[in-house]
C-alpha cells in the first residue's frame, strides 16, 4: 500500500516519487511522442518522437523538482526543517515541517516557487532561440518546456490557499489583520471559490464538446481538496498547540499476535475490548503497534486473508516521542512521517500510543465542550 517511493537525497532532503507520477509520466510522453511532436516536426520516425518525448517529460519532472527545491532551500535557509520533497500527479510538495513565523518568510518561501518556474520558461526559450533553424526537434521540445514552466508559475499562482498563490494571499493578510488562523481561513476559501469556477468552466468547455474541460473540472476537484484539507490542518495545528503527549496519549493497550488476520483483530480485540490500539509482538519485544485508523484502510473483503503483521506500523518505522512533546509537534510528525501512530516512551518505557484519530476526537471534545 506504498504510495510511491524515495529516489534519492537533494540538500539534505528525502526526494520521494509518488506513484501518481507514473501515470502522468505515460501520458505526457505518449501526448508528446504521438500528438505535439509529429505536430511541429513532421516527417521523423516513431523512435523520435518517442525518444524525444520521454526525454521531455522526465525534464518537465526535473523542472517540477527545481521548483521545489527552490521553497525548500529558502525554508531551510530561513531556519526551518524540510523533510522531503514528493513529486505527485500535478507537481510537488516540500513538507516544510514548521509553519512559517512571520508573513514576510512565508510571502518569500511561497514566491520564489512560481519565480523559478519563470525563470526556467526563459531559460528554455532562450535556448530554444539558439535552436532556430539548427534542429526542429530541440527547439519544439524546449518551446514545450518553455511552455510548461510558465504554465506551471501560473497554475501555482491561483490565489487560494495551500497554492503558492494562496501562501502569497495569506502572508499579506496575515501581515495586515496579525490573524493567522483568519487568513488562512479567507484564503483557503479564496481557494475554493476558484476551484468552483475553475470546474464550472470545465462543465461549460466540455458541454461545447471539448475533452480538455476534463483537465481543468480535475485540476478544480484538485484544488478543492487541497484548500478544505489545507485550511483543516491549520486549525487543527493551533487548537493542539500547548497540549502535551500526555493529555494526548492512550494508555492501556493488549499485545496480539502479528499472525493474527484483520478479521479476528476486529472480531475478536477491536470489538470485544473496545480498544483502538494493540501493540504487535511477543511478551517483551515489540514488533509494530497497530490502530484503527490501519484496519480501515483494509477494504472489508480483505480482512480475512490481510494478517496483522501486514497492516501495522513496524518497530523501525516508529518515532518515538517524550510525554511532555507538544500537540502540534506530534501532528507533524505523523504527516511528515506518513504514519497512523506515535508512541510515547519515558526513559526506556512505552508508557502510551498516540493515534492519528486521537488528536481529531481530542479536538472534537474540546469544541464540543468549548473548553
Ligand atoms: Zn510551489
């Protein structure tokens, strides 16, 4: 259930290829290979095209990877811890591990983004003018790279929060109203409103009888997501803030075995003993810890062949953290690591798990109870 991989180190930052890329690395190819390329140099062979059009898509990766590295070294320039940078299906995300200080660091972090992306657009028109009259077929692929660096700088413009454009939008709110929390919110719906008209217009295009409306209804669903879930875990960041391990943390966990399958953990411990968390291994070796939030990602059909020992988060993939660390700490610690769990150890001791679940239930109860 991996979602992707690791190819490599940049900077002191993880480079992690989602397996979304691969699909848009396919088409990218196969559009420019049998489409753009044959389009603007007729007459070359297959190979060619082929040739030149996985050669310009793994640039347009690259380009993707410039342009996060870029946020990246800027953040880390600026103090803070960048974890990893993962490539996705439209574009990249560096999980910078801090949310930034003050407006001014985050109005340079976010546009330095969209700057570089222009930047490489001239770089490639530049040497695509060199190009001229010397070789078509370089100087249509770097007129494609030109191409999609600016349309990249636009798209990550889009004023709506978690866009670069929407980091712009929220740092020079946040530096008029002093209101972080308010300013993401208004620039998380800022966010949304464009992703409604961006799927609006997609309806209208594909109503007229075009496909490409298609792309744009998807980059709208896209953005949308991304601004609720965006907006979500800000809030969530600074309702946990101030609250410790703790307050946080479950205490009284059953050992199962990792042979076990989902289907009995369910039937037999989920159910029966009311308990969300179950530490995997023998009598004094943990091998893993497992939670609820494992068992759901397990579609119900699966439950009887998928084992325990599948689904749990091993012992070597586990961060440990000290009763007294901060909520927000442990938040971002669990997206950072891409975990469901964190277990809490004093001295040498498991002394409790704190569950991905756990911090939003933890947060419900406290707005329920406004306290
Ligand atoms: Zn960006």
């Amino acid at each position: 259930m991996k979602r992707g991989f690791r190819i490599g180190k940049i900077a002191g930052i993880d480079i992690h290829v989602d397996s979304s890329w691969f699909i848009i690395f396919v088409l990218f190819s196969w559009m420019l290979a049998t489409t753009y390329f044959p389009g603007s140099f007729p007459g070359a062979g297959p190979i060619i095209y082929w040739l030149l059009g996985l050669v310009t898509s793994l640039l347009v990766f690259v380009s993707v990877l410039i342009h996060e590295l870029a946020h990246s070294l800027v953040a880390i320039k600026q103090g803070e811890k960048v974890d990893r940078i993962t490539l996705f299906i439209l574009g990249g995300v560096a999980q910078i591990t801090d949310e930034p200080k003050e407006p001014l660091s985050e109005f340079v972090m976010a546009v330095v983004g969209p700057l570089t992306s222009f930047i490489l657009a001239s770089f490639f028109f530049m040497l695509s003018l060199l190009f001229f009259g010397v070789s078509a077929a370089l100087r249509s692929a770097l007129i494609y790279l030109a191409i999609i660096n600016t349309v990249l700088g636009l798209f990550n413009l889009i004023p709506g929060f978690p866009m670069d454009g929407g980091r712009v939008l929220r740092s020079i709110l946040w530096s008029m109203t002093g209101d972080l929390r308010r300013a993401t919110r208004i620039a998380s719906f800022s966010g949304q409103a464009f992703s409604f008209l961006l799927v609006f217009l997609g309806i209208l295009e594909v109503l007229r009888g075009s496909l490409s409306g298609l792309w744009l209804i998807f980059v709208g669903w896209f953005l949308q997501n991304a601004a609720v879930r965006g907006y979500r875990q800000v809030v969530m960041k600074t309702q946990l803030r101030g609250t410790k391990a703790r307050d946080l943390m479950v205490e009284h966990f059953t050992v199962v075995d990792g042979g076990i399958t989902v289907q009995i953990l369910v039937d037999h411990f989920i159910l029966k003993k009311k308990e969300r968390i179950f530490l995997v291994g023998g009598e004094d070796y943990l091998r893993g810890i497992v939670c609820t939030d494992d068992v759901k990602k397990v579609p119900k059909m699966q439950r009887g062949e998928t084992f325990v020992q599948d689904i749990m988060t091993p012992r070597d993939r586990l961060e440990f953290v000290g009763p007294d660390e901060d909520g927000e700490a442990i938040l971002r610690k669990l997206a950072a690591r891409d975990v469901n769990l964190i277990p809490v150890m004093d001295e040498e001791k498991l002394i409790g798990v704190i569950c991905q679940s756990d911090l939003l239930r933890y947060i419900q109860l406290k707005n329920e109870l406004k306290s």
